[in-house]
C-alpha cells in the first residue's frame, strides 16, 4: 500500500444533502487547488446527480475506498484513473450497490440508495454499466440482449421494447447484427450492444469500467467514438479508462485515485499537462511510456 499524501484532515466538512455538500465535495480531493469549473456541457447547469461522501469499503484487512467524496453533475462526463488496484473498479460497484460500503453515503438524483429489494432495483436501474468483459447473453440474440431488462425489469411491451432497441442498436452502428448471437460479433461489436443494452433501462447515469482494454486496437475507436457522442448528448458519465484521447475529447474532468483516495482532480488538459501530486506525475509517466 502507497504512502497517503492526502489526509482527511485536509477534507473540508462533509454534509451530505443539497448544495453545500456539492461545493464541499467538489473541493474535497485537494482543498488546497484551484478546481476548474468542472460543468461546462452546454445547456446543462449541471446539478449533482451522484453523491458520494465519507465513503469507507474495506475488503477484509485491506482498506479500499478511503473517505471518498465525489460528486458527478447532471451532464458531467468523470474520468476515472489510476493505477491497479487503487480502487476504481470498487468505486463504481459500489455507485450501483454491486458492492457494499462500510460508512459514508452514496446519493443518486438526491435519494440514498437503498440496501435491498425493489427500491434497489429501480434504483439500480438508473445506473447503467458497461464493465471491460461485454457480459452479453450467450444464448440470446443482439436484440434479444437489449430488450431483455426492460421486458422483465420494467414491465414494457415487447414490441416497444424491441422498436426502442432497434433504435439504439442503429445508434450505436450495429443495427444490421440485431439477429446474430454475441459470440457471432467482433469484440467492438459486442461492446457497442453491451452499451445499447445499458441504454435501454434509461439510466441517469452510465458508469463504464474499462470499456476498450478487453479489444483489438483497430475495435477500440469504433466504442470511444459511441461513448464521446454519448457524452456529446449530455449522458452523465463515470469513465474508467487509460485512454487519455477519449479523456480529452470527452471528459469535463479527470480523477486520480490512488490507493484508495482521490488524490487529485482537474479538467483533463490540466491535469494530463500539469499534474500537481508526486503520484499522478508517476503515474503519468508510466503509462506515457507504456
Ligand atoms: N471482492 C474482493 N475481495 C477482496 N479484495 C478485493 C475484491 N475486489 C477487489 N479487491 C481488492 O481491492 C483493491 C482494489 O481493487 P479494484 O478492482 O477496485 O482496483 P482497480 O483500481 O479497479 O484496479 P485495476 O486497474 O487493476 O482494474 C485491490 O487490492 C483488489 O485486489
Ligand atoms: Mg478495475
């Protein structure tokens, strides 16, 4: 485990509703920066939609998620880096309850999530995740894959369900595979239905685990170009990635996390030329030389 250069003691206070805590919790990664305004997606002022505060996770001994505060605006596009093993992956299981957490409290769209039934299902619902392995239906067709949790999970007609994926599979470029069974599909492919899949519960927020590192290089683009349009149309996003070009197109901000802390954070120009902690300039220079 890495020494702690940031300590709570520099956290400001924490609360855990309505404005303070978004001023509060957009501060609380360095207190001592100067944060770019991070909302800029046009025609969105950009309320908080995903609150996490005081978050504490441990796994057994191992101390994963250490006082997390991190607010994610409506419309706001979050990348999440940081070296293995930091805590990413958690991080976001934890936004849809995948994971548990130990204290501290996680908001999405001003309601606490709930621990169990079917208010964590429609609460889950809200939040869609694209993880690295496509985690398709084998046995289901393309269509079948993307109709399937609005069918069962929200009482919606089949034939609605499947005009609406219909319209997604085509968003997403790969409308004229609809037919086929995911293992008949190129991992870029299956990527993109995997997002089509996502967006037919309708979530508020997208959460994706690094989408592109399980493709081919010449597949990676064609997932990154639907994610940044995406982003473009104002889905609120939490990225886990490495791929700083998406980064740049994309993200309205940057978050650096390291064993278990946010260490830093800053609009993704800032913090990919200037980087202010000793960790995030190590960091960087590993994967720049990768
Ligand atoms: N279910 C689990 N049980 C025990 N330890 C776990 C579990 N899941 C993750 N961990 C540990 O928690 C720490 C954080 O893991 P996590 O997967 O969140 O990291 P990460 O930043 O996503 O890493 P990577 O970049 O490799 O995906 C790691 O030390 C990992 O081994
Ligand atoms: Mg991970």
């Amino acid at each position: 485990m890495a020494d702690t250069a940031v300590t709570s003691d520099d956290q400001p206070d924490r609360t855990t509703a309505g404005t303070t805590a978004t001023s509060s919790t957009a501060a609380a990664a360095g207190s001592t920066q100067d944060r770019p305004d991070a909302v800029r997606s046009p025609g969105s002022p950009g309320d908080p939609l995903v609150v996490l505060s005081g978050v504490q996770k441990h796994f057994g001994p191992l101390h994963v998620l250490r006082d997390i505060d991190l607010t994610i605006h409506r419309g706001e596009v979050v990348v999440l880096i940081g070296p293995s093993g930091s805590g990413k992956s958690t991080l976001c299981r934890t936004i849809n309850r995948l994971e548990t957490i130990d204290s501290g409290s996680i908001t999405i769209d001003g309601r606490e999530l709930p621990a169990e039934g079917r208010e964590l299902a429609r609460l889950r619902a809200d939040v869609g995740m694209v993880f690295q392995s496509f985690n398709l239906f084998a046995h289901k067709t393309v269509l079948e894959n993307v109709t399937l949790g609005p069918i069962k999970s929200k009482g919606v007609k089949s034939s609605q369900a499947k005009e609406k994926a219909t319209q997604l599979l085509e968003r997403v470029g790969v409308a004229n595979q609809a037919g086929k069974l995911p293992a008949q599909l190129s991992g870029g492919q299956q990527q993109r239905v995997a997002i089509a899949r996502a967006l037919a519960m309708d979530p508020k927020v997208m959460l994706f685990d690094e989408p592109t590192s399980a493709l081919d290089p010449e597949m990676i683009n064609e997932v990154l170009d639907v994610m940044v349009s995406l982003a473009r149309e104002g889905m609120t996003m939490l990225v886990v990635t490495h791929e700083m070009g998406f980064a740049r197109r994309a993200a309205h901000r940057v978050v650096f996390m390291d064993a278990g802390q946010v260490v830093e954070q800053a609009d993704p120009e800032t913090f990919f030329t200037a980087p202010r902690s000793e960790r995030a300039r190590d960091f960087l220079s590993k994967i720049l030389t990768h």
